[in-house]
C-alpha cells in the first residue's frame, strides 16, 4: 500500500513539473521581462527532473507547485 500511495505522488508530481514546463514554455502567456528571460531554459530544466517525482528537492517541488497554483484553481467566483 505504501509503495502505491509513492508511485501515485511520483506519478502526480510528473505530471505537475510537465504542467509548469508547459506553462513556461506558452507563447501566448504574458511573461514578466525578468522571468522571460530564464522561462525557457526554466521549462527544459523542470521536464527533465520531472522524472524524479518526489525526489526532487523540496524547494523545486515548491516552486512548480507556485507555478501551476493559478492554473489549477476552481475557485467559483462571486
């Protein structure tokens, strides 16, 4: 069970780095110029440790979740 519970965490932050690469790598998304800057070297970096699932440092794991936060809402609003 436990061994499941991993390979679902390891399967949904996959999936969370190739939602924020995908994000940072949309032409059609306004980007600050600061983050324009680094945002497509940022995508490529974000794919290739996607693989690492919960492996990945924290602080990465962290920031994707920043990324993709915006974009997973389902807020209803007033």
């Amino acid at each position: 069970m436990r061994k499941e519970l991993r390979k679902r965490t390891n399967e949904r932050l996959y999936a969370d780095f190739k939602q924020a690469a995908g994000l940072l790598d949309d032409d059609n998304l306004l980007w600050d110029d600061d983050l324009n800057a680094i945002r497509r070297d940022l995508s490529r970096y974000l794919s290739a440790k996607a693989s690492l699932g919960a492996g990945n440092d924290p602080h990465l794991i962290q920031l994707v979740q920043t990324l993709i936060a915006d974009e997973n809402d389902i807020t209803i609003g007033d």
